[in-house]
C-alpha cells in the first residue's frame, strides 16, 4: 500500500517536473569566444544573443559565413553590426541589445557594392532587414561606438501635463524588458515599495502570513507523518483526504520560502536609475521555481476535493462498494495531477507570472483577465463541483440513516453511522467556507485592480516621474485586511486538516509506532489501527442499498 501510495506521489511530482523543464533561459553573460569580435571596446557577451542563441559556437560558427564582410572591410561599421547581433554586448539588461537602425543602414549601404561584385555568394541576409532593428528615440539600441542609446526621460511631468501611454512615459520604473507591464505601457514594472501599502502594513501582512503557513505547515506535516507511520485503513475515498492535506503542506512551504525571502524573490533590485519593481514573466528562477510549486498545488487541492467528494457520492448515492472505488483510484491520480500541469504549463508559457509583495512568492498576473481565467475560474468551479457532490452524498446519507434506525438488525451500527455523518458535514463546511473567502478576495482584488491603480498615479505620478493625469479619479485604495483574511482562509483549512484523523487516532498511531520501536510488538499489535470509520460503514452502507431493492422488488 505504501509503495502505491508512493508510486501515485511521483506521478504527481513528474507532473511538476514537466513544468519545471519549460521555463525559459535567464539571460546570462559569458567572455567572447571569437576574434572577430575582440578588437571591439568589450569582451563579454549576452547569452542568448539577438537571434536567441544560447551557445557561442551556434553563434560563432554562422557569423563565420559573414567573416569575408568583415576582412575586407565593406564598411567601417559591419563589424560593430554584426557583432551586436551574433555577440551581443553584454549590459545592465537582461537581455541582447539590438543595433539602431541607422548603424543597419549605414553597414547596409557600404556593402552594397562589395555584395554585387564579390565571388563569395554572399547577399544581405533577411534577417539583417534593417526594418526590424528600432530607430533612435523608440527603443534602446547600440549606435556605431556600441553605447547604449538611452530613448526615455526621466523629467518629471508637470501637473497639467498628460502623457500618453505611445510616449512610454513610465519615469523610474522603465525597464524596457518586454514581458513587463504597468498602467498598460509595455516595459513598465510595478514599484515594490510604497504601491498600495506602505512599509508597515507591508511588514505586518508578511508576519501574519509567515505565522499562519509556519502553523498550517506543521499541522499538515504532522498529519502526513501520522498516516505515513500507520497507512491501515485509508482507502479510498478516505484516503483523498491525504493528499489534500499533502497538497497544503507543499502549499505552505511555499510561502515560508517567500516569507525568509523578504521580496527578494518577489521583487528587483533598485539600480541607480531604476527603482526597486515587482518581477514579472519567467525569467527569474526563484520566482518561476515558486510559482510552478505553489500554482500546481494550489489547483491540485482544488481537484482532490472534487475527488474526495465524488467518492463518497459514488458510495452513498451510487451502491459503490471500497474496493469498487479503489479499482478507479488511478483515474483520481490521473485527474488530479493532469488538469493542474496542464494549467500550471499555460501560464508558463503565456510568462503571466508576477512576484506578490505581500506574501513574498509570485503568482498569477493579477491583471484581471489572468486572475479570472487561471485562478477564480478554476477555483470556483471545482470548488462548487465539490459541494454539488457532498449536498448529494449528505441527502444519501440521511436517506440511509432513516432507513436503518427503522431496521432493527443494523441499530449497532447507527451510531459510527451518525458520527461519520457528521464528520463528513464538518469536513465540508471546514473547506468549503474558506475556499469561498479565498474566491471572494480574489475577486474583490481582481474587480478594484484598475481603480486602485489610477488612484495610486494621481497620488505618486511626481514622486516616480509618472505622467500624471488632468482629472482626479475618486479616492479608491485596498482593504490590507481583506488581503490578511484572504491568507488566514487559505491556511485555516491546512491547521484544521487534522480534525479528519481525529485526536484518539493519533494518538493511537503514535502510541503504536513508539511501541513498535522499543521492540514491544506484542502490546503494539492490541492497539494498532486496523480499520477507519469509513470502512466500518461501508458494509452498512451496501447492506441499505441491498434492502431497498429487495423492498422495491416486493
């Protein structure tokens, strides 16, 4: 059963491999590798490089086709051209610089002649039309001496003066880094500090959630470690109950992790022009490492729940038998770690990530549409998935409860019935109402992003150099504690998971487990778990069912 049990948990750790493998190469720099390239004023290079090479041989060995260019020296500037393409210098960005069109043009226009009569059969390649490559003023590119053309100004804006978002009026949170966007101005980052919160009510979020995820960590642990000591009597569709308690536990290291971190992961660190600014896109590996772990678990509660549901609606509603559900248990495994993968990649690949300064982890892009399809659509939909198939199995329950207290012959087992009932309907409330606090903050943040948003550059548009705007939108600023309760929610069901097992059954297991390790199997034996209230009534259960065909056959 253990190895089972393990063999399911690689499936759903493979899953998150899967996702690991896809996340994009973090710009590095490396020292050049090629002499056409080393009499210029640098001798380190980006990786990838324009064309997104990501090994110098790649890019040595095709810019060796354009080395008779360079010998004989068509232009002045071919070297610093070519070179800026297959050898990007390497700067403050994370990425290759393009050349300026006009450096294209010019290296264009020399060889021309050079192209029509030589005997090397060589051509202006398409991948050098000088059309791609950015003018001076638009974009930052490296004109003839390799120095980077810097294109934004960073004066602050007078208040009757409007700027619109074409002119990238972003002042000191301009990072010119594609995947960023802010106040719909592409290249644009969100300031870590003073946005929304200040520093106190930033550091007073952080604490309460670090308490909380310490807390929901160790409950969820323990819980694992007490069913890893004593498996006897967990099958399905009681053994669900694992692995979401499995999927809080990793949920919670999570946020542990972003907590110690203090927003490094989350955030960038301010540079003498830029201030520090919230991460986004998959470039960063903390962040993308922390996201792909805490998306997928996220999700993969969700699911288990489904799953925990639908199993005791297969066995009160639908005559299922234990071993009936076991037989299908691998379609669970198969549901539950699939649908999170398959979300978890799509997001990657969209490069939809954003580092949450509250929490210190990153997460979903809160732009709305983002927060709507991969987080409050999923979440709601499994979430009232999950409650349609306990409000089912609690009437089912109920229906074959009213039946045995009429039948005499099963009043001994009415009791364990009843305390199942029971532990079934607290079970539920105890995850459905938190995951409804969950959805609800999720949704306020996603329904108020774009008037906090405006609100907040009226207030700061000076301080940051922003354009600041000729009417004055209403006052509109976030609640820190609806983002406090949306946190407390998300761990209260992680320390409460424990409520399940129950205190005598750990207890017990404990009790048990030491016994078995001072070598007093004897006593141990007497007090082992042999088998759960779930399968004490299962028998009772199809018993019911069998009763009610033989009446309706009479």
């Amino acid at each position: 059963m253990k190895s089972k049990l393990r063999y399911h948990l690689m499936a759903g750790l493979c899953c998150l491999l899967v996702c690991c493998l896809t996340t994009q190469v973090e710009a590095v720099c490396q020292n050049l590798q090629t002499n056409l390239c080393s009499v210029l004023p640098y001798n380190q290079t980006v990786i990838p490089n324009y064309f997104q090479h990501t090994d110098q041989s790649v890019s040595k060995a095709e810019m060796d086709g354009y080395r008779p260019m360079i010998v004989n020296n068509c232009s002045p500037v071919i070297r610093q051209f070519l070179c800026s393409l297959y050898m990007s210098k390497c700067t403050s960005h994370d990425r290759a610089i393009p050349p300026c069109r006009p450096l294209c043009e010019r290296a264009r226009n020399d060889c021309r002649k050079f192209l029509s009569n030589n005997n090397f059969g060589l051509t202006w390649s398409d991948k050098f039309n000088c059309n791609n490559f950015p003018p001076v003023g638009l974009s930052l590119c490296l004109n003839e001496n390799l120095t980077i053309v810097q294109t934004v100004t960073t004066e602050p804006p007078s208040a009757n003066t409007t700027t619109s978002p074409s002119a990238h009026a972003c002042g000191n949170l301009q990072t010119r880094k594609a995947e960023y966007t802010f106040l719909n101005i592409p290249g644009c980052a969100k300031p870590c500090h003073k946005f929304y919160f200040n520093s106190n009510q930033i550091q007073l979020a952080s604490s309460v959630i670090g308490v909380m995820a310490i807390l929901a960590f160790c409950c969820t642990l323990f819980i694992i470690a007490t069913f890893l000591i004593d498996s006897q009597g967990y099958e399905y569709p009681e053994r669900s109950v694992i692995f979401i308690v499995f999927c809080y536990c990793i949920l919670s290291l999570t946020y542990i992790i972003g907590f110690m971190a203090q927003r490094n992961i989350a955030c960038n660190p301010a540079t003498s022009t830029i201030n520090a600014t919230v991460h986004q896109g998959s470039s960063k590996e903390g962040c993308t490492v922390l996201f792909l772990i805490n998306y997928f678990f996220t999700i993969a509660s969700s699911v288990w729940w489904v799953v925990f549901s639908l199993g005791w609606y297969l066995a009160a509603g639908k005559k299922w038998v234990e071993e009936g559900i076991n037989a299908v248990s691998h379609y669970f495994h198969l549901t539950a770690w699939l649908i999170p993968a398959i979300l978890t990649i799509i997001v990657l690949a969209l490069g939809k990530i954003e580092g949450d300064v509250l929490s210190g982890i990153c997460f979903v892009n809160t732009q709305s549409s983002y927060m709507y399809g991969f987080v409050i659509a999923p979440l709601t939909i499994f979430l009232l998935i999950g409650l349609g198939f306990s409000i089912a199995t609690l009437i089912s329950f109920y229906r074959i409860r009213r039946e045995m207290l009429t039948d005499n012959r099963q009043c001994d087992g009415t009791a364990e019935f009843e305390k199942l009932l029971k532990k079934i309907g607290i079970f539920a409330f105890l995850y459905v109402v938190p995951g409804i606090i969950v959805v609800s903050c999720y949704l306020y943040e996603s329904i108020n992003q774009a008037s906090w948003t405006s609100y907040w550059q009226q207030q700061n548009c000076r301080q940051f150099s922003l354009s600041c705007s000729t009417t004055s939108p209403p006052p509109s600023a976030p609640n820190l504690a609806v983002f406090i309760v949306k946190y407390i929610a998300l761990f209260s069901f992680g320390i409460a998971s424990g409520y399940w097992i129950g205190l005598q059954r750990i207890l017990t297991a404990w009790k048990t487990f030491c016994r078995r390790l001072t070598a007093k199997r004897g006593e141990g034996d007497q007090d082992s778990i042999t088998a759960s209230q779930a399968r004490k009534i299962m028998p009772l259960i199809s018993y019911s069912h069998q009763q009610r065909e033989i009446e309706g056959m009479t």
